[in-house]
C-alpha cells in the first residue's frame, strides 16, 4: 500500500528534478528559507512598467498618446508570442493551429477596436502641437509589426507589387528587402533617396530583419498551413481562421489606423503630412498596397476588390 505523503511525492519528485540538472535538493530548499514571498508588483514590474512614459512635451494628451502605443507593442509582443509557437511546432495539430490563429485574432481585434481610445481620447489642438515635436519619428518604425508579417506570409506578398515579377525565393534577401512594400513610403519620389526616418529604422533593425526573413522563409504561417494535410487545408473552422486573421491585419485593423489619423492630420491645424514625411493614405490604405497574407484563400472577386468600401 502507498503510504506516500503528498509532501512526500513533491519531494522526491523535486529530487528527480535536480538530480537531473546534477544539483542537490538541499541547496535549493535553503535557498527558499531565504527568498522573499513573491507579489503582485514584483511578478508584473508595476513600478518599472509605470515609470515608462516619458513627455517630450508639456501638454497631458501626449500620455496618452505614448501609453497607448506601448500598448500596442506589448499587444504585438504577444502576438509574436503565439506566432513562434505555432511556426517552430512540428507538424502541429489543425484544432492547435485554429487555436492559435484564434487568439492571435482577438489580439488585433483588440488593437482595431481600441483607435477610439486614441481617435477620441486626445485634444485635436493638443495632438497637433506635440506632434511635431516627434518628428521624425512614426509608427512606420514598429519592428515588431514587422515581425509579425515576415512571420505570417511567403515574402513575396510584402514585395511592392510593382517589383514581384522579378523577385522569387532564390532572390537574395538583401534584395528583396529593398522591395518590401514599405520602402516605397520611406524613400523620395523624385531621387528615390532614403528619407531620415528609414535610414534610422534600417540603422536600427536591418540585420535583424534579414535574419527573421531567413528564419520564417520555410515556416511563416502560410507555409506551416501548406505543410498540413490536404484534407486539414480544407478544414473550414481553421481557413475562416486563416481569412478571419488576415483581413483582420490586413484591413480591419489598417483602416481603423488610417480613420484615426485622419481625424487629426487632415484637421486643417497642420501641414497635413505624416510626423515621417511619408505619403501615408497610400502607405496605409489597403487598396493601393494590397496587403494580403494568404491570396489563395480568398476568390478572385475578393482579390480584385480587396479593400474597397471601408
């Protein structure tokens, strides 16, 4: 009969643990003798997280304006969070890859809903006064965001469409990097120059970036969902997921963007450009850079209208 106390099991399981990493138990039994008691704001590091936002100006609704998107980028962290897990799984599971792809979702669903908080909670005379003291600074410059796409989608759909015929998967990624959509929104129109704002992104994330696109090459979401089972690739719950997802990043969320800005830059307070000089409608709007993460799961009608009337 097991007369094994629960503190018992705990124990030897404890001592297998150890055992296993070459440690003795004892040591890191007296080491809790000694630690402190784990709290709410030691765990979360509520003082260090509320000592982040830090004025550029004097005027209040530029808090909100930062805490905000450091919203945002822990948003996109957790993202990245679930993206990795499902990209670096072998062979995983269609209910895991749904449920994946699920929270991932409610995550951007989170972030589309959330531009009120920006659209409405800040003083269109007071958005137009610090902003020009972020200058030139944009939201363009979120690396996270664009781990996020080279992690969901073959390279080729963040190409600028009018390069794509001359660029595929033996195209250095040196290369191909100079032809991502976005290097159009940071470059002069007329010269083709690099503007301060992407030569200080590149500066910054460059090397970083030619790795992920390495990295996720063979195991970007898309790539993980063509690995699947044919009948898996059929399932419906996972593709409404996979459209769900990419309409949701790819449209839903820009336009909820797009709509925020307006409000303010095209107020007639300002000079009506973007804090980086970009040409931001174009940049931004879904119908001219045509961002769409999974093209084969979508019809052609959709395709060709791809956002249109929002």
């Amino acid at each position: 009969m097991n007369t094994k106390t629960n503190s018992e099991e705990i124990l030897e399981a404890l001592e297998q643990k150890f055992d296993a990493i070459n440690q003795k138990i004892e040591t890191h039994l007296e080491g809790l003798l000694w630690s402190k008691p784990i709290t709410y704001w030691d765990y979360i590091q509520t003082d260090a997280l509320l000592n982040l936002q830090t004025q550029r100006t004097v005027l209040p609704d530029e808090m909100v304006f930062i805490m905000y998107h450091q919203v945002n980028e822990l948003l996109f962290k957790m993202i990245l969070w679930e993206i990795n897990q499902l990209c670096h799984i072998d062979k995983p599971k269609t209910d895991f890859f749904t449920e994946k792809l699920r929270r991932i979702s409610r995550y951007f669903d989170m972030l589309t809903t959330s531009f009120d908080i920006m659209g409405d909670g800040m003083e269109v005379e007071q958005y137009m006064k610090f902003r020009n003291t972020l200058t030139p600074a944009s939201g363009f410059q979120s690396a996270q965001y664009r781990f996020i796409e080279f992690s969901s989608t073959d390279l080729i759909n963040l190409i600028d469409y009018r390069f794509r015929a001359s660029i595929d998967r033996n195209t250095p990624y040196s290369h191909a990097f100079e032809h991502l959509y976005w290097q159009a929104a940071g470059k002069d129109h007329k010269t083709g120059e690099k503007s301060f704002l992407i030569l200080e992104f590149e500066r910054k994330y460059r090397e970083e970036f030619l790795r992920y696109m390495e990295e996720y090459n063979t195991i970007n979401i898309w790539q993980k969902f063509k690995q699947l089972p044919d009948a898996d690739q059929k399932d419906r719950e996972l593709v409404n997921a996979m459209r769900h997802y990419d309409y949701t990043v790819n449209v839903t969320w820009v336009m909820g963007h797009l709509n925020a800005a307006k409000k303010y830059i095209d107020s007639g307070k300002g000079s009506g450009e973007a804090t980086g000089g970009s040409d931001w409608k174009k940049y931004m709007h879904p119908k001219y850079q045509r961002r769409i993460f999974f093209p084969e799961l979508w019809s052609e009608e959709e395709l060709k209208n791809w956002g249109e009337g929002v």
